[in-house]
C-alpha cells in the first residue's frame, strides 16, 4: 500500500504533466538548446527546478482542495515543504490567478483554489 506522502506527490505529479510552464519548456528545450541559448547542463538544471516547483504548487492546491482554504501553517503541516517555500509558492500561484486569499483564522491568511 503506498504511504500518505507518496500518494499526495503522484497525484501532483500527475497534474503536473499537464502544467504549461512543464509544456512549454520540453516543447522548447530543443530550440534553447541548437540556438545556444542555454547549455545542455543549464537546460537540465532549469527543468529540474520547474518541475520541483510546480510540483510543490501542485501539492498545495492538490491539499487546498481536499481540505478547503488553507493558512501557510496548515500547508506546511500537509505538505512537509518548508515555511519559506510555501509563501513563495503561494506568491506564485496568487500571481497566476490560481489561488485567493479566503479569509482569516488564528491571525493566519487563509488560501482557496480560485474556482
């Protein structure tokens, strides 16, 4: 039977093949790479941060969703990724329209998917 964490970062990582962020630099790393724009060591090194950080993005919302609105304190209870990375996930995913600020508890910001 797989573990709790397990099954949370495959069903992330199954969101995560459908990002557009993930689609856009496989579809261009080829182009990057013949126009000299990055290195093949800097294309790895950048697809490997992507992919790690749209997978915690996805981690968070996957959590937003089974739970509800969320505070940072609550996430990182859910998801084991350090505080820092929450709040910079969060930023992020503010930015792109994905998740709300949904209130106030325990003088914690709570967070929901935009729907």
């Amino acid at each position: 039977m797989l573990s709790e964490n397990l099954r949370k970062r495959l069903e992330a990582a199954a969101g995560l093949l459908g990002d557009i962020r993930v689609r856009w630099l496989i579809g261009r790393s080829q182009a990057l790479l013949e126009a000299g724009t990055l290195s093949e060591e800097e294309l790895e090194s950048l697809m490997r941060k992507v992919m790690r950080e749209e997978l915690e993005r996805w981690l968070i919302m996957k959590e937003i969703e089974k739970q509800g609105p969320l505070s940072v304190r609550d996430l990182v209870e859910a998801t084991s990724l350090p505080e820092q990375s929450i709040v910079e996930h969060i930023l992020a995913l503010r930015r792109n329209g994905r998740i709300a600020s949904a209130g106030e508890k325990e003088n914690w910001y709570l967070y929901d998917l935009v729907k």
